[in-house]
C-alpha cells in the first residue's frame, strides 16, 4: 500500500485489473479499497473514530475524513464535537448535524498493509460469490456445459468457466464414471447461497434433463409448435414422454423421433442408451393411459376420478399381462409417472372372476342384512344395486319392476332395509357415545354417523380438533417412493368419500368455530393451504 502514495493512478489500474480478472463491477472494487484504506486509518486514529476514505474514480485522488456529531455535551471525543467547537469552522451547524475534518494522508505500515489487502480480498471475494450467486439463479431450468475438475466421495465437481458446481452421485446416471478433463453436459435444478459461497447443483436424471435434450435437438419443440406434456424417467433405462402438436400437420411422435431415429438417438447416446418410448398426449385420461402402456394391448379402462384410480383389462392371450406390467413392474411404474394415475392391471379372466366375487359378496350382503333367501339377494345384486341405504333411496316401482318381485315384495324389502339402518344407526350412536364424541360434532354439514365413529376412533373429539385436521388427515395420501406408490390410510378409511367432500366438511368446521367467514369459504384451496402450514411437522 505505501506504492499508492507514490503513483494515484495505481490504485485505479489495481481496481480495474481485479474488476476484469474476478468479473465484477470496477466500483465494488474500489468501494472495497476505500472501506480497507479507512479500516487502516482506524488502527492509528484510533478504532472508535469515524474515518472515512474517498477515492475519486477518474483521478484516483485519495481523501480522508473524519466524522464527528455535532452534540450540547461531549462523551466521547473520537466521534464527537460540541456545538460550540463545531460552529467555530462552520457557523451554520446544528445539534444533531454531522461534520466532516479532513485528515492528512498516511503512511502505511507493514501490519497496516497486510491488514487493509486482506479486507479488500475478503470485499472482492464476496462481489465475486454474489455475482455468481445472481448469474446462476436465473439460468435454473437450464442446460449447462463444463469439464470435470475433480471428483470427490462419489459427487463430480464440474467447472463452468464463471463458477463451479457438482453433481451427487443420486443425479448422475447409473454407472456413469467421470474423470478430471471430461466435458459433461448437465441440467442446472438447484442453486442456494451459502457461506462458502454459491453452490449449483446439477442433475443427469432430472426428468426435465431429457426434456431440455429434446428442445435442443427437435426445432419444433423449441418454436412451441409440439409440447412436451408429461415426462417420467427410469434414468439410465428407460423412460416415456407425452408428446402434442398445435398445428394438426405436424407429426409430434414423428418430430421427436427424426429421420431415421436421428433426433431421439440424439439424446439417447446423450443418456448413456437409455430407451425413449414417444407417446401421443391426450386429453382423456382413459387414451393417454392406453397410449401410455404400449406396446400392450388395452381390452378396457375403469376409470375412478375422486381416486385418481384407472382399471386397465388386458387381453388373457399372448402374454399381454407381462408386456403392460414390463420387467420388474417398470413399463407401468412409467405409466403411472407419466399420467400421475394410479393403475391396475387385471387380465379380462381376473376381471370377471373379481366381478363374480363382488356378485357373491353383493349377494351375501343382501342376505344377511335384509334376512332373505339368496335367490332375492342374487337378484338384487344383478340388478346393479351395491348397499342396503340404496334400496332404501330408490322409488318402489324400481324394486317391483325386477322380474320375480311385485309392490308388497318391493315394500317388505325397503322396510327391512330401513328397519336395518335404524338399528345400524343407535348401534353407532352408542359407539360415539363411548368414544367421548361431542354432540356439536353431528351438527357440521356432511358429517355420517359412521364417520363420527372414526373420528372418535383417532381421537378428533371436538368440532375444532376436526377444524385442526387437514384433507390427507382423513381420505389418507399417496407418495412416491423410488418410483412405487405407497397408500398412507386416513381417519374416513373404508367410508366412500372423495377428497373435495372431505375438504368442504373441514372447511364447514372451521366456519363453525369461527376460523373463516362465508367469504373464505369460496376460496378453500387457499384456506387449505393455510391451515396445512399451521399443522405441525410429522
């Protein structure tokens, strides 16, 4: 630092030289350099003074000064002037105001150097992290070249040219090796900042990797004319994406796929060889589903939509089962990814086995509750009807109408059904009793005697502990774990609810003890949302 003295104009081209080489803004720099000249002067005016330093940014002029407050009764003399003093240099200071003493120039010690560079490199490093930090959030979503540095406990550090970022060893490909010097082509999906500056965390097995591939290599998809609408990824096997065109001429699989193979072969050897079934998007879930399990061949869909459940009946005949299901239940594993529908597969033998099961149960059922011999129960239950609250729903010429039955037939058995609910109903009444359930709780809309039972059940007593409960609490949720779908069960498991009926008598609860007004309740979502975050981690 003693050098500055000797040559102005030396600080500016140390500022510019450090600004070009760490590609930050040349005032960062300099406003470094003045923040450690001033930390300098502090150590020999002494640390409570007030010093501030000034480089002019054309001239390189260096200028200290000293700051005082200008108070009616002096503490401390190393930041403070009494008014009297202070009006001596300017007559027009005020209490409260502050003056500026200019300081002469310095002559820099060893220790005063040293001390003043290392402010400037930890100023200098900072600019530099933030800059990094500012350049790679907003290329999120983005695919990004470098060349391996090093590799460290399985995770590589790639080198980007403006900064450095890894790739853990679960978002690579497997049995992928890099080596110091190799070129990788990665997607950017995560980039924090943290103390030891900005990290940048890359991905090879992102779904959105594979998407962001096809948009490099398939002009139609970058100028928006065909979509990517789904994508579900087996990395390094297999994977499947849903593809739509917007201008009816245009081909989307056939975009995707290129001249002989060539665009998806493309990404492809990019994705170490993983297999690329190219499927046509389709609005009806039942289609896409279809599209979706090729090559199998589809002889039905049952389709469940509060479950977001999907049937699929594939032919018994050449082994249609295993090609829909695929080696170790992959090909619908990416199926179920791809649609976000649960799917079952049957054989059209298991479908009507299981029909036949159901009959039996149906049949069984009518048979027990109603105390009838089981041609009745057999021809009920062929009749399409499923529970005995049914029978007592529909009009009497319905039931009269079954072949076999007349009016007093349809009347004795509407009687015994509701005289069997009657008895259903006190026996639940009773349970609920036990189990400490308040009374309030009966008066919230859409809320069953047999719910109140399981409600009892896992210890929601009150309308407010149902308030306090969230949709998943009682229709129960679905996660995803390593590509398998694993059923967590709520409180309502077994009763026949979906889950906006579920929400609405949540949402009636927490009107009733006054958490919302009438007006939330035409937002629910975000009331949803919002009682969800007050519930406590599990």
């Amino acid at each position: 630092m003693a050098a500055v003295s000797a040559n102005k104009l030396e600080l500016l081209q140390i500022a510019d030289a450090v600004a070009r080489e760490k590609t930050i803004d040349r005032g960062i720099v300099i406003a470094a350099m003045e923040d450690a000249i001033a930390k300098a002067a502090r150590a020999r005016y002494g640390s409570e003074t007030d010093v501030h330093a000034e480089i002019h940014p054309k001239t390189g002029q260096l200028q200290l000064t000293r700051h005082m407050l200008v108070v009616e009764q002096v503490e401390n003399a190393a930041n403070q002037i009494s008014l009297k003093d202070a009006q001596r240099a300017n007559p027009g200071a005020q209490i409260g105001d502050t003056i500026a003493d200019t300081l002469p120039p310095l002559e820099y010690g060893r220790i005063s150097a040293q001390s003043a560079k290392q402010v400037i490199v930890q100023k200098v490093r900072e600019a530099e992290r933030d800059r990094q930090y500012q350049e790679f959030k907003d290329r999120i979503g983005d695919i990004v070249n470098g060349i391996v540095k090093r590799v460290e406990y399985g995770s590589v550090i790639v080198d980007l040219g403006r900064g450095e970022a890894v790739i853990r060893r679960d978002e690579m490909l497997p049995r992928e090796v890099f080596r110091n010097g190799d070129r990788v082509r990665a997607y950017i999906f995560d980039v924090r900042r943290e103390t030891r500056g900005p990290q940048i965390f890359l991905s090879r097995t992102h779904p959105q990797f594979m998407v962001k591939l096809f948009t490099q290599e398939v002009p139609e998809i970058y100028d928006g004319i065909v979509e990517i609408k789904a994508v579900a990824r087996d990395p390094g096997s297999r994977a499947k994406i849903g593809v739509v065109s917007r201008d009816s001429s245009v081909d989307p699989v056939g975009a995707c796929v290129g001249m002989r193979g060539s665009r998806v072969q493309a990404v492809v050897n990019e994705l170490q060889g993983e297999k690329i079934d190219i499927i046509p998007w389709s609005p009806d879930i039942a289609t896409f589903v279809v599209n979706a399990l090729a090559p199998a061949e589809v002889a039905k869909v049952v389709i469940d939509e509060d479950r977001e459940r999907i049937e699929v009946v594939v032919p018994d005949t050449n082994n249609q089962l295993s090609l829909a299901i695929g080696r170790r239940g992959q090909n619908v594993r990416l199926a179920s990814q791809l649609t976000g529908w649960d799917i079952d597969i049957l054989t059209e033998q298991e479908e009507s086995e299981r029909r036949q099961a159901d009959f039996e149960n149906a049949t069984r059922m009518f048979m027990e509750t109603l105390n009838v011999d089981e041609v009745v129960g057999q021809l009920l239950a062929s009749e399409g009807f499923t529970s005995v609250e049914e029978l007592t729903l529909v009009d009497t010429r319905e039931i009269a109408g079954i072949e076999g039955f007349d009016d007093e037939t349809a009347t004795e058995l509407q009687n015994r059904a509701r005289e069997y609910l009657e008895q259903l109903e006190a026996e639940l009444e009773n349970r609920r009793k036990e189990l400490g359930v308040d009374d309030a709780l009966k008066t919230v809309p859409g809320v069953t005697s047999k719910m109140l039972v399981k409600l009892g059940e896992n210890e929601v007593r009150t309308i407010e502990d149902l308030a306090g409960c969230a949709t998943d609490d009682l229709v129960g949720w679905t996660e995803r774990k390593e590509g398998e779908a694993v059923k967590h069960a709520g409180y309502f498991d077994g009763i026949e609810i979906s889950r906006e009926d579920a929400e609405a008598i949540i949402m009636q609860a927490r009107l009733s003890v006054g958490w919302i007004n009438e007006a939330d309740l035409a937002k629910p979502a975000e009331a949803e949302d919002i009682a969800a975050e007050d519930q406590p981690a599990e």
